[in-house]
C-alpha cells in the first residue's frame, strides 16, 4: 500500500521557492539547537555553525525577491508551501514542549 499522496505545491516563483527552502533549512536547524529538546552540545555546536550561512542564505533571498520588485510575501500561499512541505512539525520543534499546568 503506498502512502497517501500530499497535495501539490502551490505555484511559487523561483525567488520564493527559495524563500521556503532557505527558511526551512534555518527552522531545523533552530529545532537542533533548541535547548528543550533532547541532543548533544556537540550537535548542537554544529547546528548553531551551520545557522550562520544558512540564515545569510535566508536573507539573500529575501534581497533577490526584494530587488526583482516582490515587495509582499503572499502569506496563503507560502503557509500552503511550508504545510506541504511538513513545516508544522519542523517549527514545532523549535517551541517548548508542553509543561505542566501551573508553570
């Protein structure tokens, strides 16, 4: 039995594909280093190294899509990009798990 098929990206121009990808890439990597999950500091060091190019990546895009005149993020799509591409569960990884009540 195959696994159900997910739905289709949205159209998306290359300098916001980028966007996603770029974007994602920074999200796990903040969800490793994230001090209330479980790791290492060595795995954590790495993840913190590799966020400094990544999130110069990051804003290279965003200065591409700038100067190509794409003033606005087009949040709906976007959001229906990142939901395709498991980005609820990859950002959820950089929040803190729930606590008990009370704290």
């Amino acid at each position: 039995m195959l696994p159900p098929e997910l739905p289709p990206l949205p159209a998306l121009t290359r300098a916001e594909g980028e966007l996603i990808d770029r974007y994602l890439e920074v999200l796990d990597l903040l969800g490793r280093i994230n001090p209330a999950n479980r790791g290492d500091t060595y795995g954590g060091l790495r993840a913190a190294q590799a966020l400094v190019a990544k999130a110069a990546a990051l804003r290279d895009a965003l200065t591409l899509m700038h100067q190509r005149g794409e003033h606005e993020l087009h949040a709906p799509t976007l959001t229906r990009a990142l939901r395709v591409l498991d980005g609820e569960r990859r950002a959820a990884r950089v929040t803190l798990p729930p606590g008990p009540s009370g704290i």
